[in-house]
C-alpha cells in the first residue's frame, strides 16, 4: 500500500491518493467526516477552528460505496482558502521564521527567505489528509474486529489517575470528555491549566496513549528490521507534527526495571490459548504482535505559536524581533490523538495486508480465517 | 541508499549489502573492527562475547581501500558455527518459547513449533551486519565532519548527573569506563546494580543518549512525513532488538511544560550566523535539522533471558513449563549505544545523499561546499 | 520523486500526486493544457475525444505558478461524468469481457462478474494522469535544455521512409500532420489505411520512435540491474495500455547485425570532446546515458474495441455471445506517443534528481553546472 | 521481496540477498549449480569459461535445506580472483574505453579516467547472482507448477522454423542443442555463422523466447501503472546486460496487424473454463495474466568485445587508439536466456506474493487453493 499526500494551508484543497487498497470495503463518507470533526475539536483550541467544518469528497476509487482496488482519492476543500485575499499567491511574504516550526530550518534547506513558502506545506494543516487515510483504513480493519481509540493520558504534567483498560472503556469514559480524557478529575485540571496558559498567552502539550484490539499474533516481522511493527509504529507516529517522543508497552519505564519484574511470561489454557497475565511489551515482542492489544504512547510538545511571541530575527534585515503573532490553539491534544489513531490505522493495514494478501475484501478474508483456523490446530 | 542484512545466530556469515554509497570513499577495515569490538564489549556481557572476536571482510565494492560505487558487501564469520555441532542445521529443536522474544510471535507468523527456527534470525547476532554498515556510514560522514557519538545515560534506574556538553567531552569521559558512560560516581553504582542483577539471574536496561555534530540545517524534509528526519531516525532507532522507547530534544519532558519554556528562540550574529540559546528541539524542528547538534535517546529494555527462568509453555505438550536458560548477557547496553550509534549513521549518510546527490564524492562535496556558501551570502 | 495517479473513466476527475518535485520551476498551465489537447488529437479518433476538452488544475504544490518543493496535485475533471446519468454509480453492469482488454482478466483478479468496476479504472481515460506529470517534468527538463519528442514512425504497418535527423526536424515536419508523421506521403497512406479500417469496423496500431536530446552523459547506472536508464524507459513506457513491445537503438535489428556493424566507436575532438559517428547504442551504453541522443521505439496494438465485435462469453450466463459495441477510436498513434514523451520525462526527471541532487532547482543547477565542468577538465 | 546483488568481475565473491522469501520452501543447491552451468555454456564461448566452474554457497536463510523466512544469502566465489595477480586491486589501469560498454559513459558518471573502476562491476559477470536467485525463485514457483523455459530464437539473423508448442517440446528439442536452439537444422547454420564471425575477430547477438506456463489468471494489475505484470517482465529483462528489446505476444508484429486478426477472442466450455484460440496477447492483458502461457522476446547484441578491435580514445593522452583486445565470448546466446528465465522467475515470485501472502509456504498454498476454488464456483 503507498499513499501520498499533498496541500498547503492555504491552497484550494488538501487532498491524498492511496494506492494498494483492497476491493470490496464499504467506505461510509460520514465516518471520515466524523474523524474530521474529531480533528477539529477539543478543548483550547484556536479560532480557525471554527473555520475549519471539513468535509471529504471521495473522487475516486469507489462506486457506489464500494472500494474498486483501484486508488483512492480524497479531497477536502479548504474553506478558508475561498477568499481570494486569503490564498497563498496573494498572501504577503513573512521573513521572521517562527521558532520550534519548519521555517528557519526550511528556509536553509530551500533556499528562500520568504518562510511562507516554507509554512504553506509545514502546516498541520496536511494532517487531514492523513486523518482521511486512517478513516478509511479503520473501516478496513473493523472487517477484521481490529479497533483503535487513543485518550490523553496527560496535559502540561497533569496526568490521569484512573485509566480505562479497554477500547470500550476508552470510548465510554471520553465521550462527555471536552480532552479525549477518561479521567473526568484529571480533566478539570487540565482544563484550569489550559485556561492559565491561554491567559498567560502561553502553551501546552501533553501524552497520549493508543490502544489497539482484536490484532491477531504474527503482524510485524524480525526477519528484516525494517519490517518491525514497532518500528513501522514509531516511524509513523514520530512524523505527527508536534509529536517528540514514542514509547511502546513500558517503554522509559523498563529502563529501570529488573529482567524479572518485566517480561510477560507466557501461559496456555485450553479456552484462551496461549495468554500472558500481563502485557508489559505492548503487544509486540521482536517486532510482531504477540496478540495482546498493542499499547503505545506518544508525547506532544506544546503548541510552537505563542501568543507572547518568541525571540526571532528578520531574515532580510538580519535584525532581532519577535515572531508573528498569529491565531492558533493553546493545546491541541485532541487533534493529534486522532492524528495518532489515524497514522496507527495506516501501519496497521499496510502489515495486514503484506500477510494476508490482497485484492478483494473476500479473499483476504478467507486467508485470514485459513490463518487463524491453522495456528488453533496448533503449530505445524 | 539501500541495505539488506542477512545471516543467522549460528550460520557461517552474517553479511550485508549497502547499495547506493558514493564512489571514492577511504574505507579503513580496521575502524570497522573497532566498531564491531564496541560492540562486544561492556560491563554485564555473558560468555558468547569472548568467542565472538568479528572481523569483518568486505568481499566487493572496494578497490585499493577505496569505495567504487558498486555495492559494497560485508561479512562476518560466525567463529560459534565453525564447530559443526554447533551449526543450526544440527541444534535440536526447541518448542519452549522464551517470553520477551520473538518465538511465540513468529511461532504464530510463520506456523512453526520449533522455535529455534524463529530465533536463529531474531537472534541479536543480527546486528552485527547492522554495526558493519554504520562503520561504513561513519567514514563517509566524517567527509563532511559529521560526528555520531552515544553514551549510557542510565541503567537500571541510575542516572548519570555529570553529563558531557558535546562530542569531544563524551570521548574524553566515557574512554576508561566499562559502560561507556561519562559520570564515573554513576557507573560505579551502575556496576553495582549489574553485579547485584548477575548475581540474583536477573538482568538490567538502561538508556542511552545518541548526539550528531555537524549536520547542516536542511537535512530531512517537512514536504512528505515519510522524509521527517525525526521519524527516520525512530524508525531506524526503534528496530533495534529491545529498544522500546525513543525521544528527541526534550522529548516526554516537552509533555510538561510550558511552550515558552519549550521553544529554541532564534538569534542572528555576523559570526556564528543563525544560533540558538537552547537546543530543546534535540537539533530537528519540523522534520528539518537546525544546524544545531541532534540529541536522542533511547530505552532499552532488560535482556530477555534470566538465569532464573520465566514461566513458558511447550508449544508440542502443551504443559507449562520453565523457559530454557542458556548463556546471556546481564545487561549490553554499551553494545545497544554502538547498534543506534550505527543506525543513525546509516539514516543520515542517506538523507544527506537525497540532498547533495550521488554518485562521486568529489561531486557531493563540491555540491555540499556550494550549499554551504549559497546560504551564508544569506537566503535568495 | 514519487507518484501516484487515480480516477476512473467516469469518475469525476483523474488526478496525480507528484512528490518530491524541486522547488523553483516556473509551470505553465497553458503548457501542460497543449500536451492535454495533443493527447486528444490525431486522425482516427472516435467520437469521446470531442468531449474531453480536459484542463488541468493544479491545487497544490505551486505558489504564485513556482514550485514550493511540496507535492504538486494536478486534477482534470472528466466533462463526461457531470451528466449524473453516465456516472459510474449508475452504470449499468457489465458481464461480457472485451478481448483484448483487462476485462477478463480482471474479472479473475478481483472476483467480480461485472467487468465495469474492472474498466473503469482499466480505461486509458487514467493517461491524462501521465500527461499531466510528464508535462510539469518537462517545465524542470527544459531548463537543462533536455528536450523530447516522439513521432509516428508507422501505422498499420504503412512506415516512415523520410526520418527527421533531430527534434527540429521532428517539430518542424510533425506540425502540420494529422498523426504525428515527419513522412507527408506515408502520412497520406497511413489514412487511407485508418479509413480503410474505419469502413470495416476493425483498428490499426504502429510504432512510435521517441528522440530526448540534451541528456548530458552519465544518467542512470550500471551498480544495480534496476538502475539501469534503458530498463526504467522500457518499465515506464511498457506500461501505457496497448504498448506491446520496446527497443532501444537498433533494438531488434541488433540480433541480425554483426558486432563490428552495430558498435558504436569512441572518437574525440577538442571542440565537441568525446563523440560518436553512429548511434546505434540509442544513447545509452551500459544502462547509462551516452551524451548522445537516446533514441527508443515502442510498438502499439490495434484498438482492442472494434465496431464489428468479437467473440466473448457472458460471465453470468457463461453462454458465448459478442463484445458491446461502444464508441472508440479507429486509430490513437498520436496520443500513445504524448504519453510516451511523458512517461520518458519522468523517467529522466527521476534519474537526473538522483544523480544532481534535489529541493531547489538553483542548488540543483549549481551542482548539473559543476559536474559539466570537472568534465570538461578531462577525468579526474 | 527485495534483492541486493553485490560482487565484481575479479572480486572475491558474486552475492545477493533475498529478502522476504517465504519459509518452508526446500531449496537444492544442486539445482542452482545445474542453472550455473547452464549460464556458462552454449557455443561461442570464450576461453573464461572454461574458468569459471561456479558453485553456490548459500551461507543463510535455510536450516537443513528448507527456507527460514529470513533473507536468503547466496555465494558464488570468483575462482578467477585466487590468483593474486588477478585480483582488482591488482590489476592495472586501464584508460581506453571500449565501445558499446560502460566504460565511457560509466567514466562521466563517475569522473575516472581508469575505466577498470567502471568494468569491474559492469561486467557480466554479475549475472551469477541473477542466476542464483532466479533458480530460488523457480523453486517456489515450481510449487504452484509454475514452469519457465527459455530457447533461442535466433542467432545473427538465422531464425528457427520450426517451434516448440510448450514446454516439454521447448525441454525435449533444447536437450542435445549446443546453442538452447529447438530446431537443429536453423543451429547447424548458428554454429556456422558463429564460426565465421570467431574467424573474422567478429561477433553475434540473437533473439531468445522465454514462455511460462501454469500461471494463473490474476497476476499483475492494472490499478497502478507501475505494478503492470508486462512493465515488470521489460523492467527486468531489460536490465539484463546486451539486452536492447522486449516484445510480449505479437509485440511489434501487432503495430502491423489490423485489431481484428490481432486480439484473442473469448471462449468458455465446462472442461477448460474459459479459454482462447490464440495467444496473440502473449497471456496478458491490462497488464493481468489471462491464464494463457506468458510469452515474450528479448533481442540482444553482439557481443560488445571484438578480437578485431574497435576505435577509441585514450583518457589520457586523448589520443585516438584501438580499444583493447581480451578474451571474449563471440556469442552468448544460451547465456542470456538463463538470465532471461531468471530475471523472470523473480518478476512472477514477487508478484505472487503480492497477491497471495507471504511468510509461510503452507499459508500461501492454502490461500492459492483457495483463490483458484473461489474462481471455479464463477465469480461472485
């Protein structure tokens, strides 16, 4: 499966085409909305927002609903982009790079001292094309009653106490949440420290963890390290704007562990197979799933645009200044947790189908079951 | 560039092929065997080290010591498989598989109750092949005088509080330790915390802390989030056996704190050109190094196997049982530090190509020498 | 660079994502639309050709129409597909393959007895794609000076006897032909041939000689068996529907030639430095660019829909019966060869990228400009 | 699946990796020595030949014979390379390049006057490990009673009359050929022209047939241009060394025929399913197998060395010369149709996996039944 997208903040549309996807797989459009949506919400979050009401339009790749095997194409407009004085041709250059974004780094790499044709791409604008790719492909996976939901686990150090310890349990204790939280306690805190940054016109970031169910022992491989599910996890998730550190099962944690206290010891009953009692690898040893859910998380750094600009320089008079302050969001934790979901969908789906084949829905899904009928008469 | 590895933990080589170096490069053997010595060595290694005396053999892509172009393969005899009773053709099965490796899992994948079959390749053994190619890497970027340097940042939960300020001063401090760490207070505690484990059969993880010097801001791209250098080098830092976490500049810190407390202001002076006060962002803004030097760490788990066995079950009888003890390692994380030292020479040495082309390093460098200069009469 | 290409016949539009094209080249839309309308032309058209008066737009990727190094998407909307009655959710199924076509075979592939979620997406409607791509490469291509042009060398087995000497000539004697044909006499008998045909309700195919000059020498390589130029020209241009065969050069006549009539001597002048007297090589010796012109040729079937149908079988009756008789053209030489003139662009625009480097087209020109020279200094 | 080839002409080793090959496929190095031999015969062989007893090794990837799903490592030492004084550090330079190799373009390329640097690795000698994995490849597919057989067509322009209807003729009538030639009274006149040119300091090129047999329908895809079955078949073949055409099914011919005599009809009887009369297509369409047996031709020149040497100039001096005189073969016909045959058994592999899963032989078989039985019911 290969995938590529394209769009700039301020263009016409943000769009991907995903090329290797099966035939047969019912796509409903509303879902991909209702991802979207989830994108744009949460709480701190800025006045484009509200700008922001996407809508996909599938292009190609379906009739009536049904996946044809050939590339998909999905486009959403960018609504912003329909005033004229707000397209990027006719937007002003803007020479004092903002810190902690693309723009000095890209104006190297570019050569170019106008960082708005640094920023129209850099943008996490491009990240609804990635949201999109992971709603179709959730939509595969539920074929397969594999399942993906992410929460905050923490904003600006502020933590959950009480976590949930299923994909159910995620999806019923967020779904009042303003935060994607599952602890309502925790979340009122986090709620205080976002409104104090918003009034201190500073920012927040935050932890999020991914959970996903029903993925069946064997996805992933050692044979090539390239191949690792936990590599493939990392590599994706770590492309998130804003996202600065991965960490799979324990993670940090096992580098203070004893051996003895962190490995998953392995069990057999007649009903479960083979289980663990407890999943300290997330769901992954040697880069393959184990058949546990695979647990990860991820961690944001706080918003780069501040309100109370930061310490830059004119890049044509070479002069200190101060960065441009622009509208943005004080926290926008949410958004990357769907990010997260949707980016994990993708990986998921790619490894998925470099086992069980491709093609039709209906071929792949009777390797599947072959698959799973062979390892229950135990192994060969 | 491309890589492939191959070879098992008792085959007669393990080998690879690195496809795409540029032609014209000094390779020294020796530095090669330096690296593969790193490798071996460090406090808390098990007996499998000392018959393990690497040496590499580059069967093409050299003439007279210098790179051709063509693909360069190494190999590296297997000393443990030269007794023939020791060559996997003969080892007995195996059909308890070890928790926290990948025999359970790839048991699964490829329908196999012999076990050995699975760890033959998911054996460490691997990296080998992987530490070859990163020597490779570390010539050609020296070229450009690009650095790579790791050293333990903790075990065990001991943390070095000394901790060097660049590469220079990670050479100097880490020279005499036996675990490649800088604070000698930390890593008598550490050796400690080793012994302790050895002599209860348990093992220790740790972290390590990887820092580049050199790199020129535009290496990596913002364009596509499959080109993130940051992504690249989770990828690539992730698929090492047992690491299971990675963080780049503040990393899960960024998830604390404050954005104006998080972001690299940006600074101009005639001298030094564009600078920064702090390098938060551990030297990649956008998916973009900065200039600045990049800084990653990684958490690497305890070794999988304890003298004290884990809980298993014969995959043939069904029967709980005890997982096999054999030889191993308490803790091998100077061994880890060489592996993801390697890695981040093999991401770079490829995104650095992507930039300045290929083919001849005359040519690259006069490619490099005219980036360099184009962006110091600043931007265009 | 990488691209993707979707849409289906009668989708509502066929797009291309171009990743990973430099930034800084000037493209015109009005540029891209010509080779549109070329791909349209040509005696022997059916009556489609009339409806896709196809435009380009590009939504993203340019600024103010110069490249900002981020994907470029290109979409044409298919006129067809506004009258909600032809498009393809409504269509009708489809169960009597075309032979000749991938009908059948897709049938087998994706398990599905109505061919039309085969066709849509088999049609060569998805070219438009290609020459969209082609059409922006060749805005990068033109300003190394590389040019490109192809021409009907035969129809229906009716061939050139007048061949122009270079892409001058090439221009100058195809401006005024019906098909694409420097040879104004054969021109006259290909015609009569394509009528001929037209009245008897069968098709014609021929060949179509491709000529790209400007390509200095050193393109492709010999390091790896995928990275030859000749093997990605023979990938990329067998890959247009209806393309049947490929050779470089002499090509076939090759096998009958004896080696020292076919070789392709080495001379050397102070004014034109190294050269050939004959090109029988097409330009590229050992899978690399020559500095010769490359000239390559591919063969063409004849349309595989003909107006007097041939034998098929319904796949739910599975009772033998006819092909549907649609609409199509007689003849498509000239649109098979503006396809492969786009294919060849970005084949070459791939290959000169790998070799010069990427991201701005001025560091990319600094770099073609000092390899010319170092060259021109004799060999180091 | 992925390969890597390394070695050079007077290197120690030829090698490739192959990485994601299935496990559970019995792999007889026999075999591959068989095809290695193969490779060095035919008539007009020169004296290097007889050199050249070439062995495998295969150093990982099996355990008793039977794949382990890990890469797949294969040696093949250069006997040559024993004698120090053969070795390429050794040898001299060398400053003439010889026409129609890759020595003056590959001299641009890289910017060296000592074309040895180029020689060494554009030799074709690097078919050995295209051979080596070509005849792993024909082992998997002999699984699945997938059979590929090359012959020569032609040699020098004396074309065979009379042909092979499948692949026991193709085997039966080869047997005692001196020259892979069906018809032994076209060969007797190939040997003869071959023994003038070998008097005259001359040499020869020809035309080889490679059918495939057993191959289902459903293999390729037309979704995506680059994953078309016959684009891959060109890209492949064509990247064989002297190798400067590719035609599949009629190939050229078509581009002389009119649509009605030229295009497969389709049948159906209960017996055979569906079925053609013809085979014009070459058993693809759309880029799919039809079903039908996959024929194609490739066209090769002379060999590019003459004993009565070509003009060329000295890098030097820039001096005009005569290139230099070695042993060469004055045909190599039978050769390249093994690489020929190889080439194709790693196109249709990869393929295969593609569309049938991979990791585990028994998997892959189960999911092959499965398709073939789901086709058999008609489609759905």
């Amino acid at each position: 499966m290969r995938i590529l997208t394209a769009g700039e903040s301020h263009g016409e549309y943000n769009l991907a085409i995903i090329e290797g996807f099966p035939k047969g797989v019912k796509i409903e459009e509303s879902f991909i909305n209702s991802e979207l949506r989830r994108r744009m919400s949460g709480y701190g979050r800025g006045a484009r927002m509200s700008i922001e009401d996407d809508k996909v339009c599938i292009v190609s790749g379906l009739r009536n609903k049904i996946t044809l095997g050939s590339p998909i194409a999905v486009l959403v407009k960018n609504r912003d982009s329909k005033i004229s004085s707000r397209k990027k041709d006719n937007l002003p250059a803007l020479n004092v790079p903002r810190p902690s974004h693309a723009d000095l780094a890209g104006a190297f790499k570019y050569n170019d001292k106008d960082v708005r044709n640094i920023l129209e791409r850099a943008s996490a604008r491009e990240t609804v094309s990635r949201v999109c790719t992971g709603a179709i492909c959730k939509q595969f996976l539920s074929q397969f009653e594999i399942k993906i939901a992410g929460f905050t686990l923490s904003v600006g150090g502020v933590r959950c106490t009480k976590l949930p310890k299923n994909i159910s349990e995620i999806r019923r204790s967020t779904k009042n949440s303003l935060l994607n939280c599952p602890d309502s306690s925790a979340e009122k805190k986090m709620i205080k420290a976002i409104d104090n940054c918003r009034k201190n016109k500073d920012t927040l970031g935050g932890v999020i963890q991914i959970r996903i169910e029903g993925v069946s022992a064997g996805i992933g491989d050692f044979t090539h390290f390239d191949r690792r599910l936990d590599a493939r996890l990392a590599y994706y998730l770590m492309s998130i704007p804003a996202v600065k550190g991965f960490e799979i099962g324990l993670g940090f944690e096992y580098s203070r562990r004893k051996g003895s206290l962190s490995h998953d010891s392995i069990y057999y009953s007649p009903r479960k197979g083979f289980f663990r009692k407890s999943n300290n690898s997330g769901g992954i040893e040697g880069g393959v799933s184990t058949g546990e859910p695979i647990v990860c998380r991820i961690a944001m750094k706080p918003i780069a645009t501040l309100q109370k600009p930061l310490d830059s320089v004119n890049l044509c008079s070479l002069k200190q200044t101060k960065a441009v302050v622009e509208r943005s969001d004080t926290c926008a934790i949410e958004a990357c947790g769907v990010i997260a979901e949707s980016m994990s969908a993708f990986v998921l789906t790619e490894l998925f189908l470099d086992k069980f084949g491709r093609d039709s829905l209906s071929d792949i899904k009777s390797n599947y079951r072959n698959f799973l009928k062979s390892r229950k008469k135990r192994f060969s």
